[in-house]
C-alpha cells in the first residue's frame, strides 16, 4: 500500500513539472516572437571611451592613468593644448582602471533603459577607441544581453576614435570602413575625420538589413565637409540592391543652425532616405545642447533607406533614450563625462536616441 502511495506521489510530482515545463516554454516561445516581430536601433556617441593605455600613433594622452602624466614628455606635450580646459584635463585627469570602469558602466546602464531592460538589437557607437575597450563593455558590462557581435575596423582619426556596431543580430560578411573622398581639403582637417563602417545583418526571417555606421566631421569644420559626407553615403546605399533595407546612423554633426541655413537635410538626404524622428518625436528636443547658442540639435539621429516604405517593417517609436542616472544635468541637459579630482560626473555630452520598428503583416 506504501508503495503504491508512493508511485502516485511520483506520477503527480511529474505531471506537475511537465505542466510547469509547458508553462514555461510558451513564456519563452511568446517573448522569441516579440522579438522576431519588432527591431530596435540605438545611436549613441559615447564621449571619448578609451581604454586606459597608449595607441601608437594616436592622440590619446588625455586619457592615460597618472602615474603616466608625471613625464616631462607628456607635460610638454600637454602645455601645447590652446584650450585651457583640454589642456587641463591632459594634465591633470587620472584615468585610471577605476574611472573606465565607472564609464563602462554608465554607459552599459543607459543602453539597458532601452526595451525593458533588455537593450536595443542594435547599437551604432561613436568614439570608441579599439576593439579592446569594445569588448570589454560587450562581454562583461552587458553580459547576458545577447550581444554576439562586436565590429570596429580601426580608422585614421588622429585621436584614435572610431564608428562601430554592438549587435545580437548575426553579421552577413564582412565589415568595410568606406573613407570619405574628400576633395578640396587640407590634410590636417582630413586627420580629424571618421570613415563610414558598412555591415550588413541578417534579420530573423532571413532577410539582409545594412547598417551604416557614421560620426561626420564636427561643426567646427566647414560645412562642406559633411555635405561631400552625405553625398557619399548616398553613393553607398546606391550600390545596394533597390529593395535593400538599409539604415545610417550615428552623430551626423549637423547643428539645427547650419541645417537651417543650408538645407541640408531636405537637399542632401531626401532622395535617399527619410527621418523617422521628424514624425514620430516631435517633442524630443534634441540629442546635444550647444550652450554658446543655447540651441538644441539632433546631431545624433538614424535615417531609415526609402525601401522601407515598401517593406513589412514600420516605424513604431523613436525615443530619446536619457532616464538613466547621471545621463542628464540639472538644467535638463546632455550631462558630459568628466573628472574632479577623485570624482567623476556624467555620461556623456549626447543622448543616445533609439528607433523601434515593428514587423507588420501584409
């Protein structure tokens, strides 16, 4: 009879965990399917992300522990700085392992704000300056996130700091760094410039979506810079297949006021693309804050390939993704990564703005 007993005890205990099995499984079958059925895409210029060593060749001393900064060498290289702020913070800053890893983590913590804490499928990042430091915010500052995939191809910007890709989507070949032809322009300028990363995705349904990846020259270069850099992005995209969904992202470095004034974006990207922010985040106020103008500017944005008009994927949302602590000052705005003696402040001096597509049914 005890035994008996027992053999019904087992039964029961296995029916029950079957049942909680299934229960379980249908749980993760549902959030795979939302998955399949929407895409997020985040730009983010994550504000001078080095690492805490030397790169041959690049302009990097600023963001070296102290212990290095005591050389004569250095000091003498520093007091070269015009600008007294960057010059100080070539003197004086400690970055330390300690700093990057407050900056690793800030950072890793704004990216997290974004699809329940999940993070976006993929990240567009700007000043990175190697793989390694990429890496490292990848495998342990978002570990468990999914992110398979980190791409950067190494760049001539003489600081050192580079376009790149976070992704859970799988990579379809190889990366390309595209450099911008830039004509009628001195060298020195040219130096403080980013090429234009090209990696393609492979979406859950098989089908190929390519990024382009872009940080255009800075607002203090002539204007003329970033409009031979958007003609070349739209020379890239016109070597894609017609119905190629594409999207460029990234800190396109045009302010309100030289839009404005040029018409750049109506005359140099509405053949080729259209910007989802302009509808879908019309009380966003922008990405950075220039307070000389006390202007607002989306200088970080993601345009989506006119293809898209024709596909199963529809703009659901853009965001501007700042409720992270430390990512905002407390006059609302872009709250700038930076040292204080042993303190540190902030993110970074741009918001990171995020795209959510969502998969529709013809």
């Amino acid at each position: 009879m005890n035994h008996l007993k027992r053999v019904q005890q087992i039964i029961a205990l296995v029916f029950i965990l079957s049942t909680l099995s299934c229960y379980g499984n249908k749980k993760n079958n549902s959030t795979t399917v939302a998955i399949k059925d929407s895409l997020f895409i985040m730009t983010f210029n994550v504000e001078n992300l080095f690492d805490t060593k030397h790169d041959s060749g690049k302009v990097d001393y600023t963001f070296l522990p102290k212990s290095y900064k005591s050389q004569q060498k250095h000091i003498k290289g520093c007091n070269k700085i015009s600008r007294k702020k960057w010059r100080d913070q070539c003197l004086y800053w400690d970055w330390s392992d300690k700093v990057l890893e407050e900056k690793l983590k800030r950072i890793a913590d704004s990216i997290k704000q974004v699809n329940g804490g999940l993070g976006p499928d993929i990240i567009v990042l700007q000043e990175v300056e190697n793989k390694s430091v990429l890496e490292t915010l990848r495998t342990k500052h978002l570990q468990g996130l999914g992110y398979t995939e980190s791409i950067l191809v190494e760049g001539k910007d003489k600081r050192g700091i580079d376009v790149a890709f976070l992704s859970k989507l799988a990579p379809n070949g190889r990366a390309k760094l595209n450099f911008v032809p830039f004509k009628n322009v001195s060298q020195k300028r040219k130096s403080d410039t980013r090429g234009i990363l090209q990696q393609d995705f492979q979406l859950p349904n098989g089908d190929i979506i390519t990024g382009f990846a872009v940080h255009f020259p800075a607002p203090y270069h002539p204007h003329e810079l970033r409009v031979q850099s958007y003609q070349y992005m739209n020379s890239l995209i016109e070597k894609l297949p017609k119905d190629r969904l594409a999207f460029a992202a990234g800190d396109f470095n045009t302010p309100t006021r030289e839009n404005n004034k040029y018409n750049i974006w109506e005359t140099h990207t509405a053949s080729h693309w259209f910007l989802p922010h302009k509808s879908h985040c019309k009380n966003c106020p922008g990405t950075a804050y220039y307070a000389p103008k006390k202007s607002w500017s989306f200088l970080d944005t993601i345009f989506l390939s006119k293809s898209f008009a024709n596909s199963h994927w529809k703009v659901k949302k853009v965001s501007i993704a700042n409720k992270a602590p430390h990512q905002t000052t407390p006059k609302g705005r872009p709250n700038s990564f930076k040292l204080q003696g042993s303190k540190v402040y902030g993110v970074s001096d741009h918001w990171p703005m995020v795209v959510q597509l969502h998969k529709t049914q013809k």
